[in-house]
C-alpha cells in the first residue's frame, strides 16, 4: 500500500518527478568527436600560428546524417574535443569566432537531442601548446593564460542555460609519474575548477588525474576540495596496448612494433600462440622499406610484444580487476558510483587500408569493457566517432553510416535505417 501511495503521489505531481533522476543521466553513453574543433589549420606563412579560422574547410564538417545516425542508435551524449591552441593564441574578431563556432556547435548537437562535454583536448601540433610544455609550472605564462580560458569558456557554456553541457577542463594531463608532479597537477586541478565555479556554479565539470588520464593519475586525485560540487571524474582505458592499438603507426618509443601487429587474439589465450606470431612475421615481411637487418629486428621485437601480450593472459577477468580498482577507490572517497566517468576508450579495428583485430576479439573486448563499466554504473564514451587511424564508430572513412559490430557490442541499435543515414 506504501509503495502504491508513493506511486499516485509521484503521478499526481506531488512529488516532483525531477527527484527521480540525476541530470547526469544524461551522460551515460557516448562518443568522442575529434574533427570539428581540433588539429586546426596553420598560418602556411608561420606553422607556429593558427590561421585566423582554423576550423573551417571540409575537414571540419560533420553531415548531419552522421549526427542523426549517432542520436538514433541511443548515444546520449558527445564527448566534443577542443584544442585550446587556437583559442589562447588568437584575439580580437577571430577570438570572438571561435567562441561562436564553440556555441553554435554544442547547440546543435543538442538541438539533435545529445548533451555534451567540451572537452579541452590539447595537442602537439604547436609546440607552445604543447601541454608537456606548459604544464611544468603554476606559474606557466601558459598556463595562467588557460586558467583565463577555462574561466572564459565556463561562462560561455553555463550561459546556455542547459543541465545536458559539461565541461571537461583537461584531457590527459601529460604529467603525474612521480610525487611532484602528481602534487601540481592536484594544485592545478584544484585552480581551474575554481576558476569555474566563480563563474558557473551549477556547470557540470568532467575532472580527471594526471598520468596521461589513467586510473592511476585518478586514484592519485584528493577528491576533497571538489566535495560538494557538480562533478564527474574521469578515467581513460586501452589496456593492453597490443591489442588496442594493433597496426597504428607510431614512431614513439615502445610502439614502434604496433604496426606490425594485427589479428591480435582477445582473450589473449583464446589463439595458438604461433598462429598469432606467424602473422607478425607476415606483416614485418610485407614491410617493403626494411632492409634485411632493420627486418631482422623488426621481427624479433614485433613477435617479443605479441609472445608478451600471450603470456600475459589478457581477457575479462583484467579488466574485473582494473575496474574495480577504480570502484573501491570512488567508495573510500565518497564518491557516487554513477560520478565515474570512463572518459574514453576504444580498440582499433580492420577496415579500408587498415590492418588491426578479428571481428570477433574486438567487439568481444569492447562488449566486456561496456558490460563491466555498466555493472558499476560507470558511464562511458567510445573513442571515436570518426578520423583517421582506424578507431572509428563511421563504418568507413568519410561515411556516414555506423559500424555494425561497434553498435552491437556497445548493446546500441544497428537497424537499417540507422546504418543507411536516413531521418529518423
């Protein structure tokens, strides 16, 4: 009778229906979107200056079938990067643009029905920028001049006037690898989300640790300061390297092998291990541009990653305990399970020219990755809704139209007419 009673009450409009749900219910699945306002165009007369509209031009454009497709299939959110570069180093009318272009971009996703997270996604385009940089210091000349950003762009975005936009004030801090630095990026931290409280106190505001974004740089974070405050914390996930980025090409140390690697078995046992390395061998073997010595090499350090990954024994269980590592953590700080965010994640797959996993090992990877983020009532986004490097929820390279096995592994819709673009 109890629960009837509260059941009329809530339906007759006594209790309010809006005490039923977090406004963070909004974003609980989404999507990366780095190619409307990151990777901008440079002055071809200084390559150290953006050009004074960096993001216009094809490359920027997103169709709206794309749009319609991503809110048809039930994403609830976006996750929009911005590179700050453009927006600290331009002033006057071509500052002002990129505050508009920001503000007509997030309104028309959510003119779409998605919410948002501006996500302030430095880059290494222009070495100034670069946030390994500019982040060695509070001090920073830099830096001060991105704490006046963050202030600047959290009263652009609580001016909207919307509980489905977030903002998230730095991702993967470059930084965090030993005490000192984990210590400044926690002052830092601590700074910008000030910074934006003083000037929107109800904004949603995504934090994340250092360390490169991990769950190690988030379980080094001290969550008191922020107690009390509309926030999420983020956390980003590729484990195990090999796997996630198999034939990405990379000349930073320790990935130079990845090319080499594709039809990378997950779980990691669930593949003879010589069927595994005889692929490795064929790929370095296809490698035109070796010469018998360097192909030598490749080859003894390519199938060394590959028998590494095998032995490791990669598979659920990995990531049972990877997440709850960052569980236990949310509950010895208080934090509410539904205020973690699994800011990225995402596996490279085979498609056009590129070379990566079976169907089978990446949509099982990305299944039990949503599933154990779920179960704990983490909300996720997917990287990413498109570019260039064979990580891609676009089925191919300028399309418009969603991968199947993304979409179903993600337990989202992949009916026809989602898949063919069409009005929903």
């Amino acid at each position: 009778m109890r629960a009837l009673l509260l059941v009329l009450l809530l339906l007759a409009g006594v209790i309010p229906a809006a005490q039923s749900a977090s406004p963070e219910q909004a974003f609980r699945r989404g999507v990366g979107v780095h190619t409307m306002l990151n990777w901008g165009r440079l002055d071809p007369a200084d390559r150290a200056r953006y050009a004074a509209d960096p993001f216009s031009g094809p490359t920027y454009e997103l169709p709206e079938a794309v749009i319609r497709n991503v809110a048809a299939a039930g994403f609830d959110f976006v996750r929009l990067t911005l590179d700050p570069g453009p927006f600290l180093q331009l002033e006057g009318p071509a500052r002002d643009a990129l505050d508009a272009r920001l503000s007509d971009t997030v309104r028309r996703f959510l003119a779409a029905g998605l919410a948002v997270v501006v996500d302030l996604h430095p880059n290494t385009q222009v070495p100034r920028y670069d946030p390994v940089n500019w982040l060695r210091s509070t001090e920073d000349p830099v830096f001060l001049r991105y704490v006046e950003l963050v202030r600047r762009t959290a009263r652009l975005l609580g001016g909207l006037g919307s509980a489905s936009v977030a903002f998230e004030l730095m991702n993967e801090p470059p930084y965090g690898y030993d005490q000192t630095s984990i210590r400044r990026w926690q002052t830092m931290c601590e700074r910008l989300h000030a910074t934006v409280r003083a000037v929107a106190p109800d904004l949603l505001v995504v934090l994340t640790g250092a360390h490169g974004g991990d769950r190690f740089g988030l379980m080094a974070l001290d969550t008191t300061p922020f107690r009390g405050s509309r926030v999420l914390y983020s956390f980003h996930y590729y484990e195990p390297y090999p796997f996630t980025h198999q034939g990405v090409v990379s000349d930073s140390k320790g990935s130079e092998m990845w090319r080499y690697l594709s039809e990378m078995p997950y779980p990691a046992a669930s593949v003879p291990a010589p069927l595994v390395l005889d692929v490795v061998r064929a790929n370095v073997e296809g490698d035109a541009s070796l010469g018998p010595g360097r192909r030598r090499a490749a080859l003894r350090e390519a199938q060394a990653q590959a028998r590494a990954y095998i032995a490791e024994g990669f598979g659920r269980a990995s990531i049972v305990q990877a997440f709850d590592q960052v569980a236990d953590w949310a509950r010895r700080n208080a934090v509410p399970a539904d205020r973690i965010f699994l800011g990225e994640f995402g596996a490279t797959r085979t498609y056009g020219r590129y070379r990566a996993s079976d169907p089978l090992s990446y949509e099982t990877w990305l299944r039990d990755i949503r599933e154990l983020a779920e179960q704990r009532s983490f909300g996720w986004a997917l990287w990413a809704l498109g570019g260039y490097g064979g990580m891609s929820l676009v089925a191919e390279d300028g399309g418009s139209i969603l991968d199947r096995t993304t979409l179903r592994a993600l337990g989202l819709k992949a009916d026809p007419e989602t898949r063919a673009g069409a009005p929903q």
